[in-house]
C-alpha cells in the first residue's frame, strides 16, 4: 500500500484526496498539509489523517512514501524540490512551476538525484478520447499529421481573467497535450487577436487564436474562447495524409422533440475530464510502486513553461516568436 501525503488542501487537493482514498487501488493518503491549518484539518478528516501546516515536515515524515502536491504553482517548486532531495517520488498538479527557470530547476535536481520522481497533473493525456486519437495517429494508418484544429471554448470566466492567463490557465492544456499527442516539439508561436466579444472587458482580449509550429512543420491553431457561453468544448481534428482523425465528444443522448434533434455539451472542465484525473492518478500510483514515472515528466513541465512564455510574448508583440527549449535531456528519452 503506497502511503501519500497531500500538499495544499484546497479544491483539487480534496478532490484527489477524496479519489486516492475511496475510488483508487494499493494506496491511501495518511498525511495532509496546508499553510491554513483549518483547511488541513479538514481535509484531514476526509481521510483520517495527520495534519501538518509546513510541508516539509510532511516530506520527511517516515510514514510518507509518495508526495501529492496540490499547492497554488507558486508554491510547487519548493515542495517538489524538497521531494527530490528526500528521493520520495511527488505528483505536481500542473504548473510544475510557475517560471521556466525554477521549472529548469526541478528538471536538474531530478536529473542530479539519478532517479525519475517527478510527475505533471496534465491529465489530458490520460482522456479516453485523446488517447484514442494517438493510438490512432500512432498506428501509422493515415500518413503523417500535417495540421491540428483545436477549440478550448469555456462558457464564462471571472473578472479578474486576464489575456495571458488565456495561455497560462487555458491553453497550458493543449500545449502539453498536442505535442505529445503528434511525438514532436514546437518550434514558434504566433497569437491573432480577433475582435472580441462583447462579452469579454479591457483587460482580456477574447477570443484569440494560438498557433504552433513543430520541429517536422506541423500547424497547430487552437482557438481559446473564454466567454463562449454556450459550453465546455474541447475538440481536437488532426489532418494528416490520408485521412482526418477527430476526437470524439463525450457521447449524451440525442434528442428527439419540437421538429429539433439535438444533443448535450459539457458545460463544465470537472465533468469533461473527471474519468482522467482517477486514471491519471491510479497510473501514476502504480507505476510509483515499480519505481517508474509513466506520465508527463519534469521536462513535460518545463516544455510548457517555456511555450507558454513564448505564447505570452506573442500576445504583445503580434510576432512569430521562437519556443526555444534546448536538446532533450538523455534522462527524459
Ligand atoms: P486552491 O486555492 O483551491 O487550493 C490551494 C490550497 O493550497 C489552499 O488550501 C491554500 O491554503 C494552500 N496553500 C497555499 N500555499 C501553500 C503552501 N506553500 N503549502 C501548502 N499549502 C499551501 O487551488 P486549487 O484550485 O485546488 O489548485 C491547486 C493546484 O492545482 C494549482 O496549481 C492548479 O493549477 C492545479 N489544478 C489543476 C487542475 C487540472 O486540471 N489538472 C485543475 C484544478 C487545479
């Protein structure tokens, strides 16, 4: 039985207690922490836990075998690191770290320490129907992909959502995902600014239009609508050479009535990917048992750190502009 501490008791912090303790296999959370003891508390009683308000004691207690991180980013960078340097394997909820640089960080100490302990929570790579699209990109059975069309629409968002956190918040998704899902690395990023909504204010340029290019020349437009109000919609269309693969939607049942056939969206993220976030989690315990990271690594997380930076300064400038991360650490192959 793995024995997890869980770092951050907030929402998803809950949840994934919640998750490892009632849904999951071979594991059980004995430990939480929290800088707002009374949050710990609380989510100590959901587990039956010991509660800790500074994180590094929870590291380095002896009854902790794995870490779950589940901090505001701000806050990951020092917990991950404290992970590694107890040689305990921690599971970061995505951002690995808020910057490129303490990203770069995480990935040295790993590679420093010898072994591979750190995992990003980009649970899009555990969804039913992105997996199904690599499988099928992967079979080789419809050439090469040459383009990818992608929509990451939510029905509202806050007032205090700005423009780059469109990038930041939204398409960090994306960003890992797609280039896992076509096994290339991107090269630049452009972003066009449609007009916006009306529904959108001064501070958050809504819709906009992120485009990637990859090493092999794939081209990637993900249009990010933040204020679409009429859904969640996730979808992704890869056109490749001889043949269009498109993700399928959460099947819901159609609708006969009033002369209309119709059809459910998702209206909300949780919803949408609620099934991966207990695969993601189930995978990562049982590959933590073998002594292995399946699922995206330290430089997963610094590659979207460093895409996304670059993503951001096409939102000011307007320019193409390079997402230059160096080689590929052999570690991470
Ligand atoms: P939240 O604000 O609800 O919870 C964060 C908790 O961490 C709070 O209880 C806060 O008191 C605590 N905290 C703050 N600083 C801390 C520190 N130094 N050490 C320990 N605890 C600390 O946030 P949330 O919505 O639960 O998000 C947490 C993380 O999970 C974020 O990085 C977020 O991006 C990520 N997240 C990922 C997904 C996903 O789709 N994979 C979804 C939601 C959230």
């Amino acid at each position: 039985m793995l024995r997890v501490g869980v770092v951050g008791c907030g929402a998803i912090g809950k949840e994934h207690i919640k998750r490892l303790n009632n849904k999951l296999q071979g594991v059980t959370v004995v430990v939480v922490s929290d800088v707002f003891e009374e949050g710990a508390k609380t989510a100590a009683a959901l587990c039956d836990g010991k509660v800790y308000t500074d994180a590094n004691a929870l590291i380095n207690d002896a009854e902790v075998d794995a870490i779950v991180c589940t901090s505001p980013g701000f806050a990951h960078v020092e917990t991950v690191l404290a992970a590694i340097k107890a040689g305990k394997p921690v599971f970061c909820e995505k951002p690995l770290a808020t910057t490129a640089d303490d990203c770069k960080k995480i990935v040295d100490a790993e590679i420093a320490s010898g072994k591979h302990l750190v995992q990003v929570g980009f649970m899009r790579r555990y969804d039913k129907g992105y997996i199904q699209v690599k499988e099928a990109l992967d079979s080789g059975e419809f050439g090469a992909p040459l383009m990818l069309h992608c929509t990451h629409r939510n029905p509202e968002v806050g007032t205090d959502y700005t423009t780059p956190m469109a990038v930041h918040d939204t398409a960090i998704h994306e960003i890992d995902c797609l280039h896992w899902l076509v096994d290339d690395e991107y090269e630049s990023a452009q972003v066009i600014m449609p007009g916006s909504t009306k529904y959108t204010h001064s501070e958050l340029k809504d819709p906009q239009i992120m485009l990637l290019r990859t090493k092999k020349g794939i081209c990637i437009d993900v249009e990010v609508f933040v204020n679409c109000k009429f859904g969640y919609d996730i979808n992704c269309e890869v056109v490749c050479e001889e043949g269009v693969v498109k993700m399928p939607a959460p099947a819901t049942p159609i609708i006969r009535k009033e002369g209309r056939l119709s059809t459910g969206i998702e209206t909300s993220w949780i919803n949408r990917f609620i099934d991966s976030y207990d695969v993601e989690l189930q995978d990562w315990v049982n590959s933590v048992a073998k002594g292995e990271v399946n699922g995206p690594t330290a430089w997963d997380g610094y590659v979207a750190a460093v895409t996304a930076d670059a993503l951001v300064r096409a939102q000011q400038s307007g320019n193409i502009e390079a997402i230059v991360t160096g080689e590929c650490p052999k570690f991470y192959k």
